[in-house]
C-alpha cells in the first residue's frame, strides 16, 4: 500500500505542475513574444515526475506593430540585445523604437545590436569591410557574433530635422538592413544591419525575465540567424490554444483519477488500522 500511495503522491505533484505550465500557457496565448512552455515527463518506480521543462521556440504567427520600428522575424534566430552593463541576450519580440538620442531599444531599455555598413552594404569590423561570403564562413566559425556589434543610433539634428542629418527618413528590409534615404527617396544608403542570432540547440536557452533569454553551455555559442526581418509587425504568441486546452483537460482527468486513488489507499489504511485495534 506504501508504494501505492508513494506512487500516488509523485504523480500528483508532477501532474499539478503540469497543470501550472499549461495554465502560464493558455494566460498568455495572446501575449506578444511569448514562448510556449513544453514539459516532459519521465516515470520511475514511485511513480511520474516532470523530466524539465522547455521553451518552444517555434515561429509564432505576425500581428500589426504600433509603428514601422517594430520588427517580426520570420525565421531562425533572435534578435540581439545588449544591456546597459553590457551583457548580451536574445529575444524574439522586436518591439523596439527609437529614443530621444536615437538609440534603437527593446521595451526594456536593452539596446537592440547592429552592424555598421559601408556604402556598398559591407559589415565593417573596425576599418576593415566584412564581405558577405566572410560573413557566412564568420558564422559558421562561431557566430556572427564573433564580429563585434554596436548600437543602431539614427539621431536627428536639430538643425534640419533629418536622420543622421542627412536623411529624410529610413527604411528596414527583409535583410534586417535599415537604409537612410533622402532626395525625395531616389538616393538609399545602407547605414545598418540588424543583427540576429540562433543557436545549435535553441530550447537549452535560459529565459531570465519573460521573452529574454542568455547562452548556456546546453544551447552552445550563437550562430548567425536565418530568415527575413518584417518592418512593423510583432511575432504573437506561438501557444496553440486548441493543443493546450486539451493538454490541460487530460491534466485535469489525470488529477482526478490520482486524488480518487489517495483517497481510496486512505480508506484502505483506516480499515486496516481499525481492525488492528
């Protein structure tokens, strides 16, 4: 009857957390950015518990921004963050928007992390340009990260109320390019490039607030993002509110049957006692 009631016990405490996760789940099915919790489960002798938990970093679907500056990433990767202490994280949620200096920012106050180009398109890594094939083998070497990235700052001058003071307004492409572009839009600068990053096992992230996470040793070194970057849209939720609804109703069925045979063990061992006595 012990190992009965052990067995018990185990598996309704690792179903109730079941219930938790898919609960955080289906909270924020409408939350922009935020990433679906998945929980496996591994069975021993007394019983089921929760193996881990992980974040399902599949590709949640697009929904309007609240200007061009917010940017969705239809692909593989993340977008690269760096805080005020210098410490870099990844995020998918690109609700970023320029400062009163310029500076390109999440919501948080991280600044969003970029390349500078020359006027052919070129990163530049000090005075030297990075073509885009070295680009690609940098990557594949360890990252594009191994190239160090700066902040996007598109100040305005005061004088002439232009970007940069050059520019009368600009332009971000598929490519995570963010143009300047003046004469009335005939002549375009490349001046930026979005960095992104993805790694060889992305759920070995570790999330350390909502929709931020950091490298670990299990999600290996940044490699270079694949995919397009679409100026004006956020990424939704990638919750399935149908697949969880029904996670959490077989939880639910799970629990009731795990109380029904504590409760049932319990009264086994009253009649036990009792007749003892």
């Amino acid at each position: 009857m012990n190992d009965i009631y052990t067995t018990a016990i185990n598996t309704q405490k690792a179903t109730l957390l079941w219930m938790d996760s898919v609960a955080d789940n289906l909270t924020n099915c409408y939350t922009p950015g935020f990433r679906e919790n998945k929980v496996n489960f591994k069975t021993f002798l007394g019983g089921a518990v929760l193996d881990h938990n992980i974040k399902n970093q599949g590709q949640g679907k697009s929904t309007p921004g609240t200007s061009n500056e917010n940017v969705f990433f239809e692909g593989k990767g993340f977008f690269v963050l760096r805080n005020p202490e210098g410490q870099v994280s990844y995020t998918r949620l690109g609700e970023f928007t320029f400062d009163s200096e310029g500076v390109y920012k999440a919501k948080n106050g991280d600044t969003v992390q970029g390349y500078i180009l020359n006027d052919k398109g070129e990163i530049m890594a000090g005075t030297k340009s990075i073509s885009a094939d070295l680009y690609e083998e940098t990557a594949l070497k360890g990252g594009a990260m191994s190239i160090p990235t700066t902040n996007i700052k598109l100040w305005i001058d005061p004088n002439n109320g232009k970007f940069l003071g050059k520019y009368d307004e600009y332009e971000i492409k598929k490519d995570g390019t963010i143009y300047g572009k003046a004469d009335g839009g005939n002549r375009s600068v490349p001046l930026y490039k979005i960095a992104t990053a993805n790694f060889h096992n992305p759920s070995g992230l570790y999330e350390v607030k909502d929709g931020l996470f950091v490298e670990t040793d299990e999600s290996g070194k940044p490699i270079v993002g694949r995919g397009e970057i679409r100026s004006g849209l956020l990424e939704q939720s990638n919750v399935s509110f149908k697949d969880n609804t029904a996670a959490y109703q077989q939880a639910k069925v799970q629990m009731e049957l795990v109380n029904a045979l504590i409760k049932t063990n319990k009264e086994l061992l009253q009649s036990v006692m009792e007749i003892v006595k």
